[in-house]
C-alpha cells in the first residue's frame, strides 16, 4: 500500500511563490505515477500537474502553465509543487495522488488510487 502527506502549504500573497511537498511511503516511490490537484470551496476536485515514474514527463493544467513546475526526487520519495506567481484563484486545498499502473488520464481522479490528506493553500489580493 502507499501512503501519502502533503506539506508546505500557506497564506501568501498575490505574487508570491510556494513549494508544497508529497512525501510517499509503503513501497517504492520509483514505480509511482504522482499528480497533484486542488480543491476550492464548493467547487469539484481538478487537476494541477502530473509526473511519469522517471520525472522525464510532466503535464500542466493551462491555468498553471508557466507558473507551476512539478518535479521529483525519487532518492527523498517526494514529489514537489513549485507554485510561482500565484492569483488568488489558486486558493484551494492541495493534494497528491499516486497510481501503481499506467495512466492514460493524468487528469481524472479516478484514475489514482492513493491520495494524501491535503495542504491548504490561500491566496489574497
């Protein structure tokens, strides 16, 4: 099984940067296809940036493209979130899923089966 715990959430401003981080346990973190998505109020859970087991392959939503960069490093079994730029519409909480098996969807979530708790992440203008 994996196991997942998201960190470095906060309240920024607009413009400023964040670097929230995935840290997995539970069985090689190699073999994971990660992605994050958020989650604002009342609205459905999208998604944000995928990665490929290597790291040599990632995907953006168009509303991160440019500011957001997912990256990982399989040696800490942690895959980051490096948020630039951030608007307050990227208020919204946070999380990190991992699937075991190919993906052929980065962006649906149910095609990951394992998710963390969620980082709280709140812009203001």
């Amino acid at each position: 099984q994996v196991q997942l715990v998201e960190s470095g959430g906060g309240l920024v401003q607009a413009g400023d940067s964040l670097r929230p981080s995935c840290v997995a346990s539970g069985r090689t973190f190699s073999t994971l296809f990660v992605g994050w998505f958020r989650q604002g109020p009342g609205k459905e859970r999208e998604f944000v940036a995928a990665i490929s087991r290597g790291g040599t392959a990632t995907s953006y939503a168009n509303s991160v493209k440019g500011r957001f960069t997912i990256s990982r490093d399989n040696t800490k079994n942690t895959v980051y979130l490096q948020m630039n730029s951030l608007k307050p519409e990227d208020s919204a909480v946070y999380y990190c899923a991992a699937s075991s098996r190919l993906i052929s969807d980065y962006g649906s979530t149910s095609t990951y089966g394992y998710w963390g708790q969620g980082t709280q992440v709140t812009v203001s203008s």
